[in-house]
C-alpha cells in the first residue's frame, strides 16, 4: 500500500532566476502528481520563478541577502522560519544552499537534511575561489550535516565522491521532464518555422544554453563554420540568456567563422519549447555538465541530438544520438554532420521515435516527483518501523510476517540484529538490515554499555518512527536507547521474562534484581507500548514498577500461519509424544527424558521424540555430552535442529513442552494448529497456549513423573487426544492466526503513528 502520509518539505536555494537548478525546482513543485507541501526559501530574491511558483500555489518566502554575500539579518531569519516552519524535510539545492541552509538547519533542529548536487564538478576549478571553498567545506562536513544527498546525474555523484563527499549518502535522480508540453508538434513547427523565416527544407540547428564558458559557444560556432562547407543552407539558432546581438564578444565570434548570414539569435525566452520543436538537430556543445535538460527535453520533442561526452549526456541519448568529445570542434563537426546526412531517412525516423520513448521510461516528470517523494519519506521516516531483535533467525522464524504484514502497509521496514548466517536471508527478503554487535550473554559490561550505544547511534542515523524490540537485550538496550534518540515511538514486545526470572539463587536473586531496574528504564518511554504474551509476565513487571497505566497490550503469541500447519488426521502406529524445543534446561527436557524412562516398555509402544539442539551459549544448556549420553541410552530419538516441524506434528500424535517459563511457546500454537492435544505445565505462558481440559492438560513444572502419567493417559486414549486436537485447532483459527496477529500489531502501529 503507498505511504498517503503528506509531509512538509522546505526547499533552500540561493536564488531563483533562470537555471537549470531553478528550472527543475519550478517543474517538481508544479506536478499535477506533487501531493506533498512544499515552502522556498530563496536565500535572494524571487527572481523569475518566485512569482510563478506562488502562482502554482507554492509558499515562496525570501530572505534578501546580496547575491553571493551572507548577512546576520539573513542567517537569522532562516532560523527563524525554519524553527517556525518545522518542516518534515529540508532539500538544499546547489553548494552555497546546501553548506548554509545544511548548517541553519541543523542547527534548528532538523536532522532530515538532504543535500542538492546539481553539477557534474568536471570543471570546478574554473569557477570563483569562494565556489571552489564553499564546495571543499561541503566535502569535508558532508559526514555531518546532511543525512543524504541527491545529485542529478551519476557522473556528477562519482566525481563529489572522488573529492571526500560521504558516498554512502548518495541518491541519483535524474531530472523529469513534462511529456505533455515537451512533444512533437508539427503545426507549432510551422508556425515556428514561419516566424524564424526558416523553411521547411532548411536544416536547421540549435542550441539552448545560457552565455557561459562551461556552455562552450565558441566549440558550437567552430564545429557548425566546418559542417556549413558541406551544408551550404544550414541555420543556426541560439537561445538562452546573453545569448543576443548585445553580446560583443559573441558577435565577434560570430563574425570570426563567417556565420553571420546564418545564425539567429534570440536571446532569453520563454517560448523554449515551441523553438525546440522548429528544429532538426539540437546540439550541446558544453565542456561541463551535470545532467543537461536540454539533451532530454529535445528528445522528447522529437529532435536529434548531437551532444559533447560530459556530465550524463552519453547517458542520456544512449545509442540514439551523436557523441563528441568536449572540446574538440573537429569531433563535433563530424558527429554534426553525420547527423545531417540522417535527416529525413527511415534510420533518423527510428532514433527520434526511440528518443521519445527512452525519456518517457527514464526522464517522466512523473518519475522524477516519485522518486523525489519516495527519498523524502524514507529521509522523514514517518513510516520508519525498525525491529531490534537479538538473533537473525528468530526475527526470520518468530516475526517475519510480521515485518511483511507492516510492508505491505506502506511502512518502511528496517532489521536491527546481531550478525549471523541468516542475515542474507533477511536482506534476500527486502528488508534493511543493520548489523548491531551483540552477544548472547551479558557477563561483560562493558560489550552491554556499547550494544546500547550501538542501537543510540542506529537510531539517530536511520531516525526510525517507531522502535519494536523483541527479546530481553534489544528490549532493553533498545528501550534505553530509543529514550536517548528521541524515537518518537517504542514498542517492546515480552516474549519471556527469561531463566533469570525463574530460579531462586542468590545469583539469579541479583541478576533479576538489576534487570527489574534496566525494564523500568527502558519501559519507561512516553510514547510506549509493552506487548505481554501471557499475565504472568506482566504482573511479575507491574509489580515491579516497570509499566505505567496504558502502556500494557495483551498479544497472545507470534501468530501461526494455518495453511503452513493444516489439521491432518491422526497417522497409525505407536503413539508418538514429540517436543520441539532448544535442549534447555528450563524448557523441561530434563524431564521429558526422564518421562520417557519412566514409560519405557509400555504396552501402546509409545515413543518420545526429541526436535531441538543445545544453545551452548545459553548457561541453561544441555551439554553436547549429555545429548550425546541420552542418545546412546534410546529412550528418546534425538532428531537435532529441523525446519519441517509441521510435517513432524502430523507424524505424531501429543505435543509435549514441559517448561519451567514462557512468553507463549511458538512450538504449542503450531501444535494447536496441526490439531494435535498438548501436554504443557501449569506455569505462565505454556497454560496461556492452551485451554485446560480441553485443548491439552497441565501438569506441575519439574515432575517428570506427572508428565509421563498424562502423557500416558492421552497415548491410551485416541479418542480423548483427538477431541482435544480438534479443540486447539479451533483455538487456533479463533486466536491464534497469523493474520489476526498481524493486524493487531498494525493497528498498535498506526495508533501510534496518529499520537
């Protein structure tokens, strides 16, 4: 689903006279598909486009500082606006913008900066010493100021690259154009025609560029001097500012080549589109380009292209015009013309038809204001859902459809986890994913003081919506975190309060004492929710002190997905008694071993099947030695580590988790679902996965012998196993499905988001 969210964005630029910049900002503003709200700031005056940007309905505020020049009374009128503005987003366009309004901006608060460059660089060193500074300063706090930048064609991002810009901060865009208004027109080529005094059997050449040294006038007069031996009727027509007879030294030039009889000089103009479509071929004659509108503009009216290899313009007309080295008016002049000898030939009709269609699919307007909106809406992560989740595979096994589910409602879903082997996985997925140093255990302080500044940092750089920690460290560290980073939002999800909350040592007494007080910290956001899979978990930290009022939402497991795990008959053979689980000491599997020696030799057969292996980094693990012993004994049949555990629910007949404590226990819905009975204990989380009595039985934690009577009763009583698995099945449609999971969360996400 498409974010709908509409944000404010206020644009910064030095000025808005008539420029390539300029005329860009004008036209992705002014989309008929623009459904975000914009305010300029022109650090200048209005210029040209001020007046037609209010127009169109843009807010346009000046601040009236010289052209060139910085003034106290200006730099503290932007602050001013912006603090008062508090845009979603800040877009400066050019160095002088992007170094001071990146700075204003930031210093106001805003950290949603992006950079604008709108240069190819090629020929900086040409340019005013205070240009060249301001462009060196820009490179050198790239790292600091802004959080991304856009430039307007690739060769303009690797060359700011190559001089120290961030260049993990960068964004290609490549300007759009209006296909409505840039199209051929052969009626508007006739009136043109008319009006230039130019007919119809006259080739004719232009070339729209502003009188600047980067536009290389004189390469362009040299190049067509030598193609007008060979074309004695050619014309050419220049448009752009300074581009007129005033201009002394371009008439000079003029005169120098002989072109005065055939060139037309017209100056600045409005009407650049209606001129575009009067001609045969427009040349870009430049020695330095960022991306050239004009090269796309003229393809999209149906002209050819002769362009100089700068900046995009090879890019841009492909395989479909002419190309020149810069500089070199004798390459220019035979790339020109060949491109006459083209005119009127079924060869030259096949370019301009393909021209079109390539600036359709890559230069739209409309895919240049999408692209801008998509990279704002990232850059204001309105919709940002990051999850801080220990280990990969559990944010693959546990939460994946969750992280699906909020996608495809238009959130913009990032993964925080330690590394692992199933981090491909994750990223194979779609999904960002950040790699946070985390260790499974929390002996060294420490390594927990820099996992917590690690997830500061992550938040402060990705500027995340809402945070949704899931298990004990990134709830944690995450909730401490997310309060320094001033996330707007958190959400920590209590999937089991842990084996420290389920002994009585002096050790254990202190570990739970300091992370009572760590859960008060990181519960203690403003803007929070705590999701509990069972009441004992959340009565043990509401008397602890750890929740306030409000904060608590009840979410009965992970969700299970019913078509994954379908409700088959019952197979024939021995009963079969299965556990899935991590080989834990506190999830019972001491005593569903011991279960199994105590029904050895029964008369139904029974077995008891082991799906698991030890955690060794857990300190409740079993032992490799001790799996190693209880498979050499054969009481039970250890089947290790499985990923096809619903076609191992339909190959048995009782689903047994013994567990000392839980969130609630994955392993037990998928069992409800696949329609087997549950034997579980009667502590917090395994008795809220079932319904007692019906769906399965608890028996008391730690009494092997009472889980082997049950066990043995529901293996002596198909009848009885089986209304029970029919029963969580039921349970499992009317709460325990993956898709009332989801949308439960998606609702706890929106609900936040509109606070």
């Amino acid at each position: 689903m498409t974010d709908t969210t509409v944000l404010h964005i206020v644009h910064i630029i030095s000025g808005l006279g008539h420029g390539g910049a300029e005329t860009v900002l004008h036209r992705l503003l002014t989309a008929s598909d623009q459904k975000d709200r914009h305010t300029v700031i022109s650090m200048t005056d209005d210029g040209v486009f001020g007046p037609r940007l209010r127009e169109a309905g843009v807010n346009v505020l000046t601040l009236g500082m010289p052209s060139g020049r910085l003034t106290f009374a200006g730099l503290r009128e932007m602050y001013r606006l912006l603090r008062q503005l508090s845009p979603d987003v800040v877009q400066t366009w050019m160095y002088h913008a992007d170094l001071v309004g990146g700075v204003v901006a930031r210093l106001a608060g805003i950290r949603a900066v992006s950079w604008g460059i709108r240069n190819s660089g090629a020929n900086l060193h040409k340019a005013s010493r205070v240009s060249r500074a301001i462009a060196w300063l820009c490179a050198r706090t790239s790292g600091m100021i802004p959080a991304a930048i856009v430039a307007c064609a690739d060769n303009a991002a690797h060359r700011h690259k190559s001089w120290g810009y961030r260049a993990n901060l960068f964004r290609v865009i490549p300007n759009g154009y209006d296909l409505s208004r840039w199209k051929p027109d052969p009626e508007v080529r006739l009136r043109m025609r008319s009006q230039l005094h130019v007919s119809l059997d006259t080739p004719l050449v232009g070339c729209v560029a502003r009188w600047n040294p980067l536009k290389d006038h004189a390469n362009l007069l040299a190049a067509v001097a030598r193609s007008a031996q060979a074309h004695p009727k050619l014309k050419l027509v220049l448009v752009g500012h300074q581009v007129d007879e005033n201009n002394a030294q371009l008439m000079s030039l003029v005169e120098q080549h002989g072109l005065r009889d055939r060139v037309l000089l017209l100056g600045r103009r409005d009407d650049v589109p209606d001129i575009m479509k009067a001609l045969d071929i427009h040349v870009l004659s430049s020695c330095a380009e960022g991306f050239p509108n004009v090269v796309a503009e003229a393809m999209a009216v149906g002209v050819a292209n002769v362009v100089t290899d700068v900046g995009d313009a090879s890019r841009i007309v492909s395989t479909l015009g002419w190309v020149a080295p810069p500089q070199d008016s004798q390459a220019l002049s035979d790339a020109l013309s060949q491109a006459l000898a083209q005119l009127g030939t079924p060869d030259m009709a096949t370019r301009l038809q393909k021209g079109r269609e390539r600036v359709a699919r890559f230069f739209s307007l409309s895919a240049m204001v999408e692209a801008y909106r998509a990279h704002w809406h990232e850059l204001a992560g309105r919709r940002r859902l990051m999850f801080a989740i220990n280990n990969p595979a559990f944010f693959l096994s546990h939460r994946l459809p969750l992280a699906l589910a909020a996608r495809e409602a238009g959130f913009d879903v990032h993964v925080a986890t330690m590394d692992g082997p199933t981090v491909p996985q994750i990223q194979a997925l779609g999904f960002r994913h950040h790699v946070i140093p985390m260790s499974r255990s929390g002996r060294n302080p420490f390594r927990e003081f820099l996992t917590m500044l690690a997830f500061r940092r992550l938040f402060v750089q990705q500027r995340p919506a809402i945070v949704h920690a899931v298990t004990i460290k990134p709830l944690l560290y995450g909730g401490i975190a997310a309060r320094l980073a001033k996330v707007p939002a958190f959400i920590g999800a209590v999937s089991g309060l842990g084996f420290v909350f389920t002994g009585g040592d002096p050790k254990r007494n202190l570990i739970r004492w300091a992370a009572t007080r760590l859960y008060r910290l990181a519960l203690g956001h403003p803007h929070s929710r705590v999701i509990f899979q069972n009441s004992g978990d959340r009565d043990m930290l509401q008397s602890a002190g750890a929740l306030r009022p409000g904060q608590v939402v009840m979410i009965r497991g992970s969700g299970v997905d019913l078509d994954e795990f379908p409700a088959l008959p019952e197979p024939g053979g021995a009963p079969v008694a299965i556990m899935v689980s991590r080989l834990l000491h506190d999830k019972g599997v001491n005593e569903f071993v011991e279960a199994a020696r105590l029904t050895r030799g029964h008369p139904s057969g029974l077995r008891w099947v082991l799906v698991g292996s030890p955690d060794v980094i857990n300190p409740a693990s079993v032992t490799e030695d001790t799996l190693k012993a209880w498979q050499q004994e054969g009481v039970v049949e250890c089947l290790g580590e499985r990923t096809d555990i619903a076609e191992l629910y339909q190959s048995a007949h009782i689903a047994v988790l013994p567990s000392y404590r839980e969130g609630l226990p994955k392993s037990l819905i998928e069992a409800a679902a696949s329609g087997r009975a549950v034997v579980t204990t009667d502590v917090p989380g395994c008795r809220d996965a079932i319904e007692p009595g019906e769906t399965g039985v608890l028996v008391p934690a730690r009494d092997a012998r009472a889980l082997a009577d049950a066990v043995v009763r529901l293996a002596e009583n198909p009848e009885l196993r089986q209304q029970m698995g029919r029963a969580g099945r039921q349970l499992a449609e009317r709460v325990f499905d993956i898709r009332l999971v989801q949308q439960a969360h998606l609702q706890l996400y929106e609900s936040l988001l509109k606070r």
